[in-house]
C-alpha cells in the first residue's frame, strides 16, 4: 500500500496540524503510512507569490516515486485534483474532503466574488480603515485573506481566480469524496457536481458535518478511508 500524504487546507494556524493528529493516529493503528505536508505560504515558509501550478510542482517533489495515496481537504483538495488530472500515473487513489475545486454560481457568492477582487485591487484606502475592512472582509467570508501578509495575499487571489472544474472528468484512480452536509464553506451541492464529474468515483455525505469533518466525526472519516481503500 502506497503512503497517504495529507495536504491540509487553506490555514495558518500551527495548532491546526495538531488537530490533524487524531485522525492520523486511527489510520497509522490500520497499518497505513501517513505524511502530513505542510504547505508553503501556509504552514511552511514561501517568499514569493505563488500560483495554483507552484503548488502542484511542489506536490510532485513532495511524494515519493511511484504512487501515492491523495488526502487533500479544502484548498489542498484543489491541488490534489489538479495534480491527479496532469499526473495519472502518480496516484494510486484520492480522496478529497470538502475542496475548494468550483465556483459556487449562486448569485450572492458571485456578487461577494466581484466585491472581493474589485476591493482589493481597487479599494484600497477604504479597506486600510482596519474596522470596516475587517467587516467586509468577514462579509464575504474571507478573514483569512485579511488576517494574511501581502504575499500570501496575492497567492491567495491568484489561487482564488483558478477554477478546476475542467480538471475532474481528466481524474482516473478511484477516488472517495467526503462532505459535511451543513458545510458553509463549500455548499454540498459541489460534492454532487463533482461524483458526477469523477467517473470513477463514491460520494460520502455526513449529516451533520461541517467543512472540517476529519475533526468533528474523526472516526466515522477514518473508516470511509479505511473502507475505501480496502476495495479492489
């Protein structure tokens, strides 16, 4: 069996990794190999603006040869998806959990969308008024970006911008798709487009999960995991 490498989402707060650890644990108890990566800009220094495919370029130094086991949740699903659809032959299997992959279309989300990169390109001396700015900012649920330095806030933008939607009909190795059902982060609907999408493919909703589940229901996501990749 291939390691399970871990690409965590899109966060900076080092007592997250810790949070990771339970998880971990059920599956290294089940005889899996487990790397937690941590990804540059985030949990790991980066010095210069980055793009979606620096990340990806990472992702392949990062594994080892031959293939390897995906777990990416939230923004780290992203790259997993763009590196499994440019890299086949490098993945055994995917999982992905709760990932920022689509746009959400609904008319709020795009208006938020249009308000966010309008704003930071051209608002810039309102925004600097820190009240209003956090305010807005929280508006469109992204504090994260507020709360960055200057460079991850462009790699953040520049990520924000990508869409891999095109992406998921390129994935071949079978991949489990886990979703909290009260998700506010990242609408369920996405997770039926994207079983839709991936041929080959199981979809794993969790009632009353959220869009970390691995946290809040750690055993019931360890035994999909461990179920899934029992299958031939």
């Amino acid at each position: 069996m291939s390691s399970i490498y871990i690409i965590h989402g899109w966060t900076t707060k080092e007592q997250s990794e810790k949070l990771w650890q339970p998880l971990i644990q059920l599956l290294e108890r089940s005889g899996l190999r487990v790397k937690f990566l941590r990804v540059p800009g985030l949990l790991a220094p980066l010095d210069e603006v980055w793009q979606l495919q620096n990340y990806v370029d990472w992702l392949e130094k990062e594994i080892e040869e031959g293939k390897a086991i995906l777990l990416g949740h939230s923004f780290g699903g992203q790259i997993a998806i763009r590196f499994t659809a440019q890299h086949p032959d490098r993945v055994e299997r995917l999982i992905l959990l709760g990932n920022s992959s689509i746009r959400d279309r609904r008319l709020l989300k795009r208006i938020k969308r249009a308000a966010f990169f309008t704003l930071a390109k051209l608002g810039k001396p309102f925004v600097k008024i820190d009240p209003l700015r956090r305010l807005f900012y929280k508006s469109i649920r992204e504090v994260d970006y507020l709360e960055a330095p200057p460079l991850l806030r462009k790699t953040m933008a520049n990520v924000l911008r990508e869409e891999i939607l095109a992406d998921l009909e390129r994935i071949k190795p079978p991949t489990l798709i886990i979703w909290g059902k009260r998700d506010k982060t990242v609408p369920v609907n996405h997770a039926y487009l994207e079983s839709e999408k991936i041929k080959n493919s199981s979809l794993a909703v969790i009632e009353d999960g959220r869009h970390s589940p691995q946290f809040t229901h750690t055993i019931q996501v360890a035994d999909l995991i461990a179920d899934f990749l029992k299958q031939e």
